[in-house]
C-alpha cells in the first residue's frame, strides 16, 4: 500500500511538469510532428539566387529535402549568372528528424549560362552554356527558433561532371571550345531559414 501512495505522489508531482514542457515545447524530442517544413537558404538569396526547398520526414531519423536554385536574371552589359538547379539530399539526424545534427547524401543537377563575370578571372572574358550532374556527402546542424521556425547550417563536398559550350563574352559572341570536365569540390554551403507547415 505504501509503494501505491508513492507512485501516486510522484505521477501527480512530475506530471504537471512534464504537461507544462510539453506545452512550452510542444516540437521537442520525439514529438511525432513536424512532418513537413519549407526553406530559403539566405546565402543563394544573398546572390539573387531565386530558391525553395521543401524537406518531408521520411522516419525518426531520416527525411528527404529537394531544394530547388532558379536565377534568371541577365545583367546589363551580357553579364550572366542564370541557372536552374535541383539538389534533392536524403538526411540520416543523429537525434531525430529537424533535431540537431545531420549526414547527408546528395545529387544534383544544373542547367547554367553564366559569362562575362569580372571578379571572377575564368568567367571575365568568357561565357559558358551547358549542364552539370554529380553528388555528394553533407553535414549540417538545424536548430530550433520556436515550435514553427528554425534555422539550418549546412555544407556539402562531392562530384560533379560538367558539359560546357565556351564562348566569346560579347552578346552572340562566337563559339571557341565545346568539351567536358570533372570537378571535385564544395557542392553546396547554406543558411538556410525554415518554416514548418506541420
């Protein structure tokens, strides 16, 4: 009889505790919501860089995000910096979904027409038209702002194949050199801000 008062002690004792946290932070630990959250990532809007992306939670621990990069902007002079690109990235959360630290493994692919670029030496007298594909690894850390707004820090290295037509800068400038080339680098950098739906 005595362990039963004390069960009943504790249970009313704790539980108004573990109500108030709940309701303070109702997208703690292993809280079955969010499911689905949309995002900006500010350093591509920094850039004029028109993106979206949407992450799904896919499990405890894993979701897919699919951000989508649109710049269509020509600038005077025939300076280009257009491109379409979509980098969808299946996540593996040490914690749990939207919690903390994250693994990534991402492909991409990009449509670009880029030139006549002067702080950059290989894009100030020449323009390039052509597509990219590749993937990656990531690693990144969200961390939440309140029970609908967060942030996320992430960066990623991988591979990418690039096919490429180079031409002269001046608009309609001439053909020099069609031709492919691999690059191994930095495949994406974010901070991104985010806002779940549910």
């Amino acid at each position: 009889m005595t362990r039963i008062i004390l069960i009943f002690i504790l249970v009313f004792t704790l539980a108004p505790g573990v109500v108030r946290s709940q309701e303070v932070f109702p997208y703690r630990l292993y809280d079955p919501i969010p499911n689905i959250a949309v995002k900006s990532n500010l350093l591509y809007d920094v850039s004029l860089g028109l993106n979206l992306g949407i992450e799904f939670k896919l499990s405890k621990r894993f979701t897919l995000d699919v951000p989508v990069i649109y710049n269509p902007i020509d600038f005077k002079d025939n300076t280009k910096w257009k491109n379409l690109t979509v980098q969808p990235e299946v996540r593996y959360w040490f914690s749990e979904s939207f919690v903390g630290h994250f693994f990534g493994i991402h492909t991409h692919y990009s449509d670009f027409n880029v030139g006549n670029i002067g702080f950059i030496s290989s894009l100030k007298d020449h323009r390039y038209r052509g597509w990219l594909a590749g993937a990656g690894v990531s690693w990144g850390y969200h961390w939440l702002l309140s029970p609908r707004w967060s942030m996320e820090t992430t960066i990623g290295f991988g591979y990418a194949y690039i096919d490429y037509e180079k031409f002269e800068a001046p608009k309609c400038g001439l053909k020099l050199d069609e031709g492919t080339t691999h690059y191994v680098g930095l495949t994406k950098v974010g901070l991104s801000l985010i806002y779940f739906l549910k």
